[in-house]
C-alpha cells in the first residue's frame, strides 16, 4: 500500500506550515508575552452590536429566512451593495457587480494567484512581505521575486505583482503617493496585474489619508479596463472569526473568481455576510473610531518602550497605523536563532526571516501591539531588550552568526 505521503499532490507538498502560527507550540516561560501574532484585541470585539443584530435578523421570519438560506455565490447583494458604496467614498467608483465577497482575504489571496498564476510564472512582492502570500504563491508553483528585481529589469515577464501601500505587513510603513504610481506604472510596463492588499485600510492614526493604487488608477481609467485589483476584509474593523474578505476588479475578472469560489466553498456564510451589512454603518463611524484611539495609544507606548530600552544600533520603524513595527538589530544577531531563547526569558515575537521567500532578514523580527495590554507591551520590550543585549555582547550562549 502506498503511504499517505506519496498520495499528497505537489500543491498540498509545496504548503508549508506558518511561522506566526508556529509560536504557539514554543516551549516558553510562564506569563510570556506574545508580541508575534497580528490579531486585533478580542476585548474589542463589538460583541453585543453582533449579537443584537442575529437577534433581530433571526427574530424575523423573513429576515431569517433570508440570512439561513443560500445567496449568490459573489456574496450577498446587500452586502456587495454597501462595500461598492465604501469604496466609491474612497475614490474607488465600482458596481456591486465589481464585488467579490470571499471567506477573509487570505480566500482573496489564494482566489487570485489561482486564476492568475500557473506554475513556474513570476510573481514580484515587496521585501519583506505577508508571510501568507508567500505561502500561497510557494503552493501554486510560483517563481517569487522581488518588485526591486522587477524594477531593474522591468522586460521579465511576470504575471502579478503584489504589494500593501498601508501599513505594511510587516513593516507597518506606507508607500508615497509616487511610489504608488510607480507601482501602476510597473504593471502597465510590465503588462502584470498589480494586486493591492489593503487590509489595514481602517487602522489610520496620523496624517491625512493616501488614495490607494486602485484610486489612483481609476483618475484616468474606469473599473473595467483598470489593472490594479484590490483585496481587503472586515477582520480588523470587526473581527476575524466572521471571515469575510472582499475583492474589487473589473466585472469579466469578478466573474471567472466567482465561478473558482463556486467549486471551493459556494460561498461566504449567508447570516455573517447579512449580520456585516447591517452593522457597516455603525463600524465605520462608531467602533472604528474607538479602535484608532485604542490602538495608536498602544502604538505610541511601544515606540516609547523601544527609545527607552534601545541603544542606537537598533533599528525601528514608526508606523503611521496598523497593527506593527518593525525591528532591525546589529548584523551579527539571528532572530531566528534567538527566538527560543527570548521564548524562555518570557517574550516572543516573528523572526525576519518568515517574511522573505529568500531566508533574508535574518537580524529582523516583527513586533505586534494589537493584542497586548500597555503594560505589557512595555514590560514585553524591555525583556527583549535584555534578550538581544545578551545576544549584543555574545554572552550566555546568545544566538549569533558564526
């Protein structure tokens, strides 16, 4: 009989399993402090606004009948109707007929590399990037390279480039308004699809919005003849249990990605997809505001852990918004190496390394303030901080380059 192995199909064997993920089985020391995983705070979950709105969805016969039941397989017409409206408030004109509604965007994600990505075709990301879409273009056979590599040699023939312009995973930076067009002008140049991950698109703290890359493109194309497709989901602005993403692209692409969604899995849920545009409008103007005030509080206080704690050879980025920050340390230190380490002094955090498709970033790792208390964000920095300076001075068997 032949093993279970030798049944998997090279795309099941070319899925790896998730670094972030990974976290949760590292031996560790009591009351760690997990600064890895970029999830939302569940204490901030709108909980009873949810709640509410199933009751009175499943308190009427019709309502329920229509939340129970299935809709169409691009996502509930309602819904497609209120995210076409969001969009077009954010310079991004589309019908409902330009929607996709997906179960998250990692669906999103996957959804598009399968249309879009045959084995061995390239796909250019920014460094770092997602550590997800890593994982699915690795698992479609993808030929992954850098934007920077495109940009010196824009004649290579690439399928999809795919970059965040907000608060960057897991840099938490933001692309300028020109480093947005040159983005759109690579696409066209190339002839690529150019895929927009927005997914951070609500958590803003400072300054003044940017457009997106799709709304810079529609100043001078309409939907159906842009190139840009933009990806992003509700995981942030409510919660990610619900697990419903979006997409926006031209109507002819909307319908080849419904007809792929179909074979996978029909559809989002109905009752989540009714329950999300019912509580759109409270969302965005009331419980997205808190959010921001919440998270920038816990942004600003891990900034002002890291100037505390830090010395001059470590390096970080001061994120406008999102759930991260980005910590470079002296060259001769392997996040990966220390991470066990840092593990057993009580703190955790992502190698740089899970954000590369080359190994690269090996004296970086990703920091997340989105779930962890003020306290602890700063108590958490500080036992980092003991652990790289440790690993600075190369004492106590710290992990570092040979």
């Amino acid at each position: 009989m032949k093993t279970w192995q030798s049944r998997f199909s090279p795309y099941a064997t070319r899925i790896a399993p998730s670094a972030i993920f990974g976290l949760a089985a590292m031996p560790r020391a009591a009351d760690t402090i997990n600064l890895g995983p970029g999830e939302p705070n569940a204490t901030l979950f709108p909980a009873a606004k949810l709640s509410e709105i199933v009751s009175q969805t499943l308190d009427d016969p019709d309502a329920a009948a229509r939340a129970l039941q299935y809709t169409v397989n691009a996502g509930d017409p309602q819904l497609r109707e209120r995210i076409s409206d969001y969009m077009c408030a954010k310079g991004m004109p589309c019908s409902p007929r330009n929607i996709l509604v997906t179960s998250g965007a990692q669906q999103a994600l996957d959804l598009l590399t399968e249309l879009l990505v045959v084995p061995s075709a390239r796909v250019a990301v920014q460094t770092p990037t997602y550590p997800g879409a890593l994982g699915i273009f690795k698992a479609h056979g993808a030929d992954i390279m850098s934007i920077e590599q495109l940009q010196e040699d824009p004649a290579v023939d690439v399928a999809m480039i795919y970059a965040a312009a907000e608060f960057h995973n897991p840099t938490g930076t933001s692309l300028s308004l020109d480093e947005r067009q040159a983005l759109i002008d690579l696409a066209r140049t190339t002839d690529a699809v150019l895929v927009e991950d927005d997914c951070y698109e609500t958590m803003r703290y400072d300054g003044a919005p940017v457009p997106t890359m799709l709304a810079l493109e529609l100043r001078e194309h309409t939907i159906e003849s842009a190139r840009t497709i933009y990806v992003s989901t509700f995981s942030k602005s409510i919660c990610p249990g619900l697990r419903v993403g979006w997409i926006v692209a031209p109507a002819t692409v909307i319908d080849q990605l419904t007809l792929l969604k179909q074979s996978e899995d029909f559809q989002a849920g109905t009752l989540v997809q009714v329950c999300v545009a019912s509580m759109m409008g409270f969302i965005m103007q009331q419980h997205v505001p808190m959010l921001r005030d919440v998270y920038r509080q816990r942004r600003d206080t891990m900034l002002a852990a890291l100037s505390t704690h830090f010395g001059a050879d470590v390096q970080w980025s001061k994120p406008s918004g999102g759930f991260f920050v980005w910590l470079t340390v002296p060259p001769h230190v392997d996040t990966t190496a220390l991470l066990p380490r840092a593990a057993q002094a009580g703190v955790t955090y992502v190698p740089g390394a899970a954000f590369s498709h080359e190994g690269a970033y090996s004296n970086a790792l990703r920091l997340s303030y989105s779930s962890v208390s003020l306290e602890r964000i700063t108590e958490g920095v500080r036992r980092l901080a003991a652990v790289v300076d440790d690993a600075r001075s190369g004492t106590k068997g710290a992990a570092t380059h040979a």
